[in-house]
C-alpha cells in the first residue's frame, strides 16, 4: 500500500536544504514567518508526546513555552548570561515545572487534569504580569541579539540559522524518543494503565517523563521564540497561544510527528495571510479549524498517511477503536 | 469593604458562574465534551439581548426571553451541524471542534459589533439598596433571583417532564437508552438548546455586570470551567454550588487580600481542592474497567 516511497526518503534533509535556499531570496518578513513556523514545529511535537502519544489532557503547555521564553530573556538581558547556555537552561526550567504536572496527573483524570494545568498556567502568566521586580511586568523584557564565534546574530535570515538546527535536532530527538521502548510506554499508558502496569510498566515514572519531555520541548521553543521576537510581553504565553498549539496538534494530526510539523506550518502562515482583518482571520481560523477536524478527524497527517503519502507510524494503528474505548 | 456586600457580590457573580457550569456539565454528561465554546454562546446571548433591549427598545422581559430562545436554537443548530456525525471521535478532537467555533463566533460577533466595548444598563434603575453598612446593587440581586427560578426550573424539567426523564437515561446509559425506544437524537439537541439558552440568558444577566465585548465569554467560560469541575463535573448541584464558591471566594480575595490576585484566586483555591479530592467536591470516584 505504500506508494510514493520516493517522496519520503530523505525528505527531511530536502526539506532543509530547501529551507536553507529559500533563506538566501527571502525577504526579513518571510524569513521571520519561516522562523516562526520552524519554532511551532518543536512546540507542536512536544505537546503532542502529551497529548497525542501519552493521551494527557493538560492545558500547560503556553505557560511552559512563556517560562522558557522569559529564562531566556531574563537571563541573557539582566544577567548578561550567554544565550547558549541559556537555550538548554530554559528547556530544563520548563522540563522542572512541567515534571510538577505529573503530580495532579497521578490522581486525576482528564477535565480535572485539564482544569489544574490550566490554572497552573493562569498563574504562571500572573506572576509574569505582577511580579514586577524581576519580570518588568506587561512592560515586556528586550531580548539582547546573542553572539556566535564573534558573529552577531541579528536579524531574522542569521535567526534562522540558529533556529533550523534546533528544530532539526529536536525534530531527530522525537523521532528517536517515539520509535524507542519509552516511546512504545506512553502509548500503552494512554491505552490503558493497568495493562502498562501489568507489562512492567513504571506508570508514575512514564508519567514524569513525558510530563518533563513535553515542557522541556516547550521550553527551547519559547527560548528560540524570545530570540526570534527579541521582545516579549506575558499576554503573549495566554490563552491563545494554548489555543494555537492545541490546533497545531490536532490540525496536523494527533499521534503523529509530521503532524505536528504540518500544523505548526499551516497556522503559522494562515494568520499571517489575514493578519490586516482580525474578524475575517478569526472566522477562517475557526472554519477551517472545524471544517478540517470534522472532514478528516485524524488531521491533515492522518488524510496523507491514508493516500500513502506519509508512512504509517507503528503506534497510530487502530486509531478509531482506540478513540472509542480511551475512557 | 463590607462582609455582606462582597458576600452579594460573590453570590451575584458566582449565580452567572453556575448557569455556565450547568450548562457544561449538562453537555458533558451527554457527549462526554467539553464544549469550549460556551463562553461564545453567552457572549452571543449578551449581544442578542443588547440588540433586542438597547437597539429595538424591546422591554427587559421581552429581550430576556429572546435571548433564551435564539440561544437554544443556536446550541440545536450547533448540535446538528457540528456534532451530530462525529459524536464518537476522540475527545480531544471533539473539544477542537468547540474551540474552532470559539474563534469563530467570536469573528462573526466582530464584524457587526467591531471591536468597541458595550455598556449595558441594568434592567432597572432602582437605587443602591443599603442594609445597615452593607451595599447591594439591585442588579446584583436580579441576578441571583433568575438564576435561581432557571435553575428550579431545570430541577423541575429534569424532576417531572418525559423530555427531562429521557435525558437523564441517555446520560447514564445511551446504549440502554436507545433500546427503550429513547431518540437519542432528539435528545442530543435537546441538552444542546437546554445548555446554549442557560449560556445565552446567562450572557444578558452578565453583560450590565462586566461589559459587552466579542472577548467577553473567556473570563466566563474559565470561571464556569472552574465551578463544573469543583463540584465534580457530572454533578448539577455540584456545578451550581461549585459556581457560588468561585463567585464568594473570587470576591473575599479581592476585598481582603488583593484585587490584583481576585481574577486567579478561584484557580489557586482549586488546585488546593483538587489535590485534596481528585474528583471534585461531589464527584464519584471513576471506576475504569480492564
């Protein structure tokens, strides 16, 4: 049934060197949208090892990316550290804070979760807004332009070259994380949490992990996002930042990482196209958001995977029967 | 600020809070969804109700009831529409569904209404009532006694009427439902309608307390989220005492403590809570089956 194979081989490595082209023509406006989208990527492929593969119905995932985000800017603006050493550091930040959303996730199930990780994140922002001391509140914190082997990065076509091996990485990384045995553990627990428990599954452990990986990708997202905007406020890391990753995910498709690539490029730029008209972009956005999950429930990953377009991912078989008995 | 005013306050506030949480809590308990647009549908109903009272000069009653009725045949509408061919998706991608028609109302509610913010009077210019040192808004108490008469009425629906009986079946088991002869269907719109007039006459109750804007239901939809999930989520009387508690706590944080921790203190107390009884206040404890 696979057709195309061609297509899929190599892709990925095309794909940048396509990228990579397009950097050299693209005009600084392009540019920062292709950064932006790059940036969504890592977003969307963490919260989909939440939401997609380990099933959790958590709502942190905007926060944690704002945490990474004002690690970063904090850092490197007010302390003067080096922006390289603060890139992993804000992952881990978030990778902490988020292993915290592992606790409620031991007890609580679905809406409860759902509710908690939201308040957490009703928080996070708040604290961002109030606490003016250290995070200069709703006056936003400038991102100082880091330097590189004494080559200033500065400007959105040097952004992208510090943006694309990121998200290749991370892109790598998840592919990785999925295809291996804790990978194959977060789908089980999704399924079912006895029978995890009954494979020799460590559910409270799983659960951390997953907790932590996703954040810790939602971190170095908001650390790249803070040095592609160079300035950044807490409205920002909101509700509609979640609401943006949460389509992300499911537009591209649940339960796959191309998926989450496709999404994060498809929102990206659909805004972008409508950005002078807030009431058309907001009717489009919502239409085609409903227009697509009703049309093809199984995201825009799951229609290509179907023509075979797109290889069919070990651990997505049987979605549709899972989908009924997942309580 | 005085105990009893705040505590009116609270209580006016946390009435809005439990007609949005009924009306997610009955969604839920019959699509197993969480309908995030739910905060548009009030929205949606404070618009309705704007138009009927401010623009068309209609009497309070008259706009009240209009906006209840467009309301329900909005959610029976939505229902149809939206839901019907994919009720047995993921959940997930079910509440996707719902969060696209948030944005998307709230476009289609920009393109009339722009982006300016809305005054709307209350329903009667009577004076502050003052009792000993305490002040009450005569809206404040409006709006606790039609929260209170809709939700005797929706006691007394669920209590006594065939309609009412039919969907406390297809909420506790739709397979057995649909072998007595119950259309599910019909019930389905039902709740819908049911739910989206309790959003819509929520939204008139609640446009003279905040103001009148497309982004108006968020705050609420939060809130309402809150309260549903404090009393347990599957508990109508859970959901309506969940509201009260949001509304009261929400104001004593802002009277006592600090106005700029009111708007995320409800959150800070349900983290609390939850951690202490996973399932709500009233919830059962969920009995998962290998």
């Amino acid at each position: 049934m696979e057709r195309l194979p061609w297509l899929r081989r190599g892709f990925a490595p095309v794909l940048c060197v396509l990228l990579v082209l397009l950097a050299q023509v693209a005009d600084s406006y392009t540019q920062y949208i292709v950064n932006l989208a790059l940036i969504y990527v890592v977003i969307g492929v963490g919260l989909n090892f939440l939401l997609g593969y380990a099933g959790q119905f958590a709502f942190a995932h905007a926060a944690l990316m704002g945490i990474g985000a004002y690690t970063t800017a904090l850092l490197t603006s007010r302390l003067y550290w080096s922006f390289w050493l603060c890139l992993p550091l804000s992952g881990v930040v978030a990778a902490a804070l988020g292993a915290l959303g592992a606790l409620p996730a031991m007890r609580m199930k679905r809406v409860y979760l759902a509710l908690v990780t939201l308040a957490f994140a009703q928080l996070v922002v708040w604290v961002l807004v109030n606490w003016n001391v250290v995070t200069l509140g709703t006056d936003g914190v400038d991102v100082p332009a880091p330097m590189l082997f004494g080559w200033r990065v500065k400007g959105d076509t040097s952004v992208f070259y510090v943006v694309l091996p990121c998200t290749a990485l991370m892109y790598w990384l998840a592919k990785r994380i999925l295809e291996s045995r804790i990978g194959r553990a977060f789908v089980t627990i999704r399924e079912n949490e006895i029978v995890a428990r009954c494979n020799g599954i460590n559910v409270a452990r799983t659960k951390t992990v997953v907790f932590a990986l996703s954040a810790f990708y939602a971190g170095i997202g908001g650390s790249l996002y803070a040095l592609t905007l160079g300035f950044i406020v807490p409205d920002a890391f909101g509700l509609s930042q979640l609401v943006l990753h949460f389509s992300i995910v499911v537009l591209g498709g649940l339960l796959s990482l191309s998926g989450a690539a496709i999404g994060a490029v498809v929102l990206t730029a659909l805004p972008e196209l409508l950005r002078d008209l807030q009431a058309l972009q907001e009717i489009i956005y919502g239409l085609v958001l409903m227009v697509v999950i009703l049309v093809m429930p199984q995201g825009i990953a799951g229609l290509l995977k179907r023509w075979g377009v797109l290889p069919r991912e070990v651990l997505a078989r049987n979605w549709r029967a899972l989908a009924r008995e997942t309580p | 600020m005085n105990l009893v005013t705040l505590l009116v306050a609270g209580l006016a506030n946390g009435s809005l809070y439990a007609l949005v949480a009924l009306g997610l809590v009955l969604i839920y308990k019959t699509h197993d969804l969480v309908n995030f647009a739910h905060g548009e549908i009030l929205m949606a109903g404070g618009f309705i109700g704007f138009t009927a009272y401010q623009t068309m000069h209609l009497p309070y009653p008259v706009a009240f009831l209009l906006a209840i009725a467009l309301g329900g045949l909005l959610g029976a509408v939505i229902e149809l529409v939206a839901f019907r061919r994919v009720a047995d998706q993921h959940h997930i991608t079910l509440a996707m569904v719902t969060v696209g028609l948030s944005v998307f109302m709230k476009g289609i509610a920009r393109v009339p209404f722009g982006t300016d913010i809305y005054t709307f009077p209350p329903a009667f210019s009577a004076d502050r009532i003052t009792l000993g040192s305490a002040v009450i808004a005569p809206q404040h108490l409006l709006t606790i006694g039609i929260a209170a008469l809709l939700t005797l009425l929706l006691f007394l629906f669920f209590r006594y009427t065939t309609l009412g009986k039919q969907m406390r079946a297809t909420q506790q088991n739709i397979t057995g439902a649909r072998l007595v002869g119950i259309n599910t269907g019909r019930v389905f719109s039902s709740t819908w309608s049911l739910a989206a007039a309790l959003g819509a006459g929520a939204g008139v109750l609640a446009a003279p307390l905040s103001l009148l804007y497309p982004d108006m239901g968020t705050n609420f939809l939060l809130k309402g989220f809150a309260a549903a999930v404090l009393g347990g989520f599957e508990s109508v009387p859970g959901a309506i005492i969940g509201g009260f508690l949001v509304g009261i706590i929400e104001m004593l944080f802002g009277g006592y403590v600090s106005t700029a921790f009111q708007q995320v203190s409800a959150f800070f107390i349900i983290i609390v809570i939850l951690f202490i009884r996973p399932n709500g206040l009233f919830g059962r404890r969920a009995v998962a089956r290998v």
